[in-house]
C-alpha cells in the first residue's frame, strides 16, 4: 500500500507525481494495477491512458468500460480556462504538424481564436477549421492554408474520429476510465492522441474535487514530442494544485534518451521532468541503463548496483529521502486484473 496524498500529507514528499520504470517482464505493470486498485478502494479516482489496451481487465473488475478513442467516440479536451486551451490547441497543431507552429501560423490562429463564440463550442478544431475552410482552395502557400490544412487532418483526415464527430462528446464518468489507444499504437498519431487524452483525463480527475490518479503508460510517447513534453511541463507543476498524480511508466530507460539528442533542451525538459518525480519505483534494468537512470535520477552507486540485480517482483522504492527495497506479493484479488503474461503461457496463437 503507498498513496502519494498520504505521503505529501505526512511530508514525506513535495509533489504526488510518480514514476515507474524497468525491464519488460520485471513486474511493472502488476504494481501499478496494484496500486491503483488499492487507490480505487480508498475512494481515489483513476484515469489510465492505456495505449496496449493492457488495463481491460482492470476495468472489468470494477464494472468499468475500456474506452477506445476513435472508436466509441470522441473527445473535447478543451474544458479549461481559455488561455489554457489555446495552449492545447497549439500544442496538438505543433505535434500534429511535427515541427513548431510558424510565426504566421501562431497569428492566424490567435486571429481565429478570437472569433470563435463565448462559450467555446466543443468542436473547437471543426469551428476554427470552418473559419479558415476557405483557404484551402488557394494554391498559394501561406500561414493561413497551411493550418486550414492542418486542422482539416482532425477532422476529415487521418486524425479525424479522435476529437470530432457525430452526436456529442463523450462523457469519462465513474472512479476508474480507460483510455485504450491501441488503435493508435504504431501510429504517427499515437503522440497528439495521448495528449488529448491527458488533457480530457485531468479535467475529468480534477473535476469531482478528490485526490486522483492519471497512469500515463509508455510515457515516451509524449517525452519524445517536444510539443506535448512542453505542455506536459506546465501540468506537472499543477499537480499538487489540481490534487492529481501523474504516473509515468518506462518499460525501457533508454526511451528517454530518445526524446533528444545529449545536452540538447527536449532532453533536458524530459530528464528534468522525471527528476521533478519525488516517488520512483524502480525495477530490473540492464547494467548500461542503470546507469543512465543513476545519472539521471542521482542515484546512490548501491542503488546502481542494485537495480542490475533486482529478482522479479522487486523493486527500488525512492520516496523524498527514503530508499526501501520492496518485493511483491499479489493475492487472489490481485490476481484477476494483473496477469499480462497469459497469452504467452496459455499458448494462444
């Protein structure tokens, strides 16, 4: 049993953010499902962005649906403050575009922004491509047609189904939603789509006025996206504010080394970003990415060492300035939602 709220509250820790990282195999799906079924019980609310469709058993075991964005509807994620929303806005365009907004493009947006009607409409892609429509009929190049475009992805394109379509948004209710985005997995769209979906998740979270979880699994994802890492940033710092734990989850360390070359800023805000995670809880990882994590995360060299030893099961529990060494042990509750090896070993083609 560990709660972040419970530990901010005795002071053992500054912020309820988390991380969880290691090997495949090493057991951290099942401590995550674990304490995230130990939250549930105590009354926490749980979001999870699950982009291998891994916590349908999760959510069965709480009469929860698994949600598949794209496929059983979609999603505003606009439902904050106005500023915070042309935040987002940008954010996805840049992330969807693969590179920065232009300065031509940050102009004709705030333009558009400001001619979409109070209160915001929850198409807001449609409304603000249906005011820029007209320019996609141009053969000349320029800021104005080249978002036109770029929004017209969302909504008739590759991206479209995602946060526009028919019948209204859906509503995430209930303790526990999962977010499955395994549609989206091998993807280029899998980045914007889990962006979107932290953004709905925290509204949702922060919303009923209780302390909540939102399980970001295979985190690297936004890392790697220097767009949604920005906008990330600004959320993590919310946190304690918004009463919301963001869990990060790493199956490999070396995925943050992919969120940029060494010594450049996208590293910088990814590694910064995990540092700023005072829970870690830490599994197997092979001697050179123990390493890296030990850079990183300033890591004890008896932490280091064990880390490569770890048995399965195990794991480095950092939480402010303790260190324990705790091992796993589900029981027969446990074991309904946490088994992610039977495909293997019930020999299913």
């Amino acid at each position: 049993m560990f709660d972040p709220f419970d530990g901010y509250a005795a002071g053992l820790i500054s912020n309820p953010n988390m991380i969880v990282a290691g090997s495949i195999g090493a057991g951290k799906s099942t401590v995550v499902k674990m304490l995230l079924d130990r939250a549930l019980v105590r009354g926490r609310r749980v979001v999870v962005i699950d982009p291998k469709g891994e916590y349908a058993s999760l959510a069965n075991a709480y009469s929860a649906t698994s949600i598949a964005l794209g496929r059983d509807g979609w999603c505003s994620p606009f439902a904050m403050s106005d500023r915070d929303g042309l935040d987002l806005a940008r954010a996805l365009l840049g992330s969807a575009q693969g590179d920065a907004l232009s300065s031509e493009q940050h102009f004709v947006l705030d333009e558009a922004w400001r001619q979409l009607p109070t209160p915001r409409p929850s198409r807001l892609l449609r409304s603000l491509y249906e005011l820029l429509e007209e320019s996609t009929h141009s053969d000349e190049p320029s800021g104005r047609r080249s978002l036109a475009l770029l929004l017209y992805r969302f909504i008739y394109g590759d991206l479209a189904g995602l946060f526009d379509g028919e019948g209204e948004p859906l509503e995430f209710t209930g303790d526990l939603v999962v977010l499955d985005l395994s549609a989206q997995w091998a993807a280029n769209s899998l980045s914007v789509a889990a962006l979107s979906a932290v953004a709905a998740a925290q509204q949702v979270v922060s919303a009923q006025g209780t302390f909540g979880y939102l399980v970001l699994d295979e985190a690297w994802a936004l890392l790697a996206d220097p767009h949604a890492l920005r906008w990330l940033q600004g959320s993590w710092k919310l946190a304690r504010a918004r009463g919301l734990s963001h869990v990060l989850v790493l199956h490999r360390w070396s995925d943050v080394a992919a969120a940029g070359d060494a010594g450049s800023a996208q590293r910088e805000r990814a590694q910064g970003l995990l540092r700023e995670c005072e829970t870690a809880w830490l599994f197997r990882q092979p001697p050179d990415e123990a390493r890296e994590m030990a850079q990183v995360l300033a890591l004890h060299p008896k932490e280091q060492r064990y880390l490569a030893s770890l048995a399965k099961g195990s794991a480095l529990v950092r939480y402010g300035r303790h260190r324990s060494i705790v091992s796993f042990n589900p029981d027969h509750r446990d074991v309904r939602f946490i088994d992610t090896d039977a495909a293997m070993r019930d020999g299913v083609r």
